[in-house]
C-alpha cells in the first residue's frame, strides 16, 4: 500500500515500552540476584549497567526521531543519550574492575 509508513509513532511508542517492560524485568532479576549474593554474580553488574545505557540510548534516539522540531523534547534526547554514554562508561569501568581481580 502505497503511502503507509512502517515506522509510525505508535508502532514505535508501543516497541518501545514493550522494550523498556522486557529489559527492566531481566534488570530487576539481574540486580536481585547480584544484591542478595554480590561475590557469586558480580559479572551480573556491567550487564546491569549495559542494559541502562541501552534503555537510555533508545529512549534518546526515539525523542530525536518523533520530536526533531520541539526543542525541548529534543533536548531531552539528547540528555537521555549523553547519560546513557555515562553509564556505558561506567559499564566498562566496572568490567575492567571485576575482571582484571579474578
């Protein structure tokens, strides 16, 4: 059908939370274990983190992507990508940490 767009908004908004819905489960079960025994699952921490910066990465690149000429809106995107470039830091600093004392 010509004239329909695969990427509309609401496709996007529901891929979206249903992402943001999958990945914080697997963060609440990760950082549940990781907590109750820290020295068994430390591994679980960078994934912890890795998975935040994914989730704020993509909730960045969708604000720029549906709002490209609200400018708050876009700013807020890009605050969501420059926090997730934080965390992604800190994921690898916490990598290099628990893996170079094993």
């Amino acid at each position: 059908m010509p004239g329909r767009n695969r990427h509309s908004p609401r496709k996007l908004g529901t891929i979206l939370d249903v992402t943001h819905i999958m990945i914080g489960i697997c963060v609440v079960l990760m950082a549940i274990f990781a907590f109750f025994d820290p020295e068994r699952y430390m591994f679980l921490f960078p994934i912890i983190f890795f998975l935040a910066a994914l989730l704020n990465f993509l909730t960045g690149w969708f604000y720029i992507r549906m709002f490209p000429r609200i400018r708050k809106k876009k700013a807020a995107g890009v605050m969501y990508i420059v926090i997730s470039v934080v965390i992604a830091v800190l994921c690898i600093l916490s990598a290099v940490a628990i893996y170079t004392n094993l």
